[in-house]
C-alpha cells in the first residue's frame, strides 16, 4: 500500500482521463491519494472528491500565492469545510517568496492565522515554503500547530531538517528526490528517521524520473518510494509501509 499524501487531482488537466488516472493508481498499489487545497474553490473540490472516491482524502487552506483574496468569509467557509469527513489536514499553506504573488507580509499574516484555524478544527497543517525558510521558521517556532504537520516536497538543507523536525514536524519527499542534481534533498533522504518522512507527487507538477516532462500523477508516486529505498538500504514495500504508518500517525487515520 502506497499514500500519495499530496496531489491536486481537481487541476484542469485531469479532466481528460480522470477515470483512466484512479486505474493506473489502482496498477500502482497506491491505495490512497490526498487531494489539497490552495484556495477555497479548490478546497471544495477537494471535499467533494473525498466524498466520491474511498481512495481520496482531502485537505483545506489558502496557498499564500492567494493569500491577498482571502476574506473573512473564506475563513468561515474553510472552517465549515475543515469539519467535514475525510478532510484529514489544513493545507496548504505557507510562504512563497519566490514568485511573491501575494505582499509577505499578508503572506506572513494568512499563514499565522491558518495555523491558529488548524488549531481550532484539530487537523494538522501541509506546508508550502519556497525561498522563505527565515521567516517560514520563525512563525512555526513561535506558532507551532497543536497536531503538528508536514513541509511538503522538502528542498531545504538537513541543517534547516534538523530544527523542524525538533519542532515535531514530519518531511514529505516528491520528484525532485529523483533528479540527479538533487544533492540537498538526498542527503535529508539519507539523515530522515524513518518515523518522520512522507511520500508525494504534487502532481500535476514535478514529475519525476523517468517521467519528467510529462504530467505527474498519484501513480508515479511509486518511484518516489523506490528512490528512497534506495537511498536507505530498503526494499520498496518496507519503505512504502513506513511512509504509510507515518502517514496514519499525523493525519490520525
């Protein structure tokens, strides 16, 4: 049993063979799939997906490219939604300084007070951070999440590893773990305790090897899996039981 604990399966590009994506997951042996939201029409998506298929999960939150759209109304939608069954975490959320679509100081004020939602529904919180890792740490030091959460597609360095996980929080490899420049992110793979690392495609994007340049999906999660076996020494199906036990233990399945 594989989990793919983060995918965007209500993207436009799916719509073609949605049908044929849940069969070729089904070939994978990835038996569960969570959908995330970045805003509030994709975090209905997501609620609505969970409800129609047994293998998907959702996740509610506002990405902080959409952070300055936020209103409280959409606070009080996501809350509404955060209490629905199988919505599993509060994500993703964060910050992005690379593309800056939203000021980062909005950023910085949507991510705190998602948090302090997450808090509240008891979920824990899926973490975007993409050239912010400063100020993504302070807040989650003085702000930690009550259920803990998990930095989605980790690119940092293991020295930025260590402080989060001290703070509790899980890391969740996707394709780039495959690529051959992805230094930084093997030798987290190789220094991880095993009780603390997830497994996702973030599909449609960061399709990994030997898929890159086609669309990403669920069922490619499998290599993800199979390249961090190989970095520890594990045969596949221990180091997809692992993720998965690990899976259950934060999102409390």
């Amino acid at each position: 049993m594989i989990w793919d604990t983060h995918a965007h399966l209500d993207d436009p590009r799916y719509q073609g063979d949605f049908q044929g994506v849940l069969d070729n997951m089904a070939r994978a042996h990835i038996t569960r799939v969570t959908n995330v939201g970045y805003d509030l029409p994709s975090s209905e998506r997501s609620v609505r997906l969970a409800h129609q298929y047994d293998a998907v999960y959702a996740a509610v939150g506002v990405h902080p490219h959409d952070a300055q759209g936020a209103a409280e109304e959409t606070w009080e939608s996501l809350t509404q939604l955060a209490r629905e069954d199988k919505v599993i975490a509060w994500g993703e959320i964060g910050l992005d300084y690379y593309r800056d679509l939203s000021p980062r100081k909005i950023q910085q004020e949507v991510f705190i007070r998602q948090i302090e939602l997450a808090d509240q529904a008891g979920l824990p919180i899926i973490i975007h951070n993409r050239d912010a890792h400063q100020d993504l740490f302070e807040i989650v030091k003085a702000h930690t999440p009550k259920k803990g959460g998990v930095f989605h597609c980790y690119s940092g360095s293991w020295e930025m590893a260590k402080l989060i996980l001290n703070l509790g929080f899980y890391i969740s490899f996707a394709g780039p773990l495959t690529f051959k420049n992805a230094r930084h992110t093997v030798e987290v793979a190789e220094k991880v305790p095993l009780d603390r690392f997830l497994v996702e495609t973030d599909s449609p994007y960061l399709t990994p090897e030997p898929y890159r340049g086609k669309r990403n999906e669920p069922a490619y999660v499998r290599q993800v899996v199979e390249r961090f076996g190989t970095i520890r020494g594990l045969e596949v199906e221990e180091a997809a039981r692992l993720a998965f036990e690990n899976g259950n233990r934060l999102f409390g399945l």
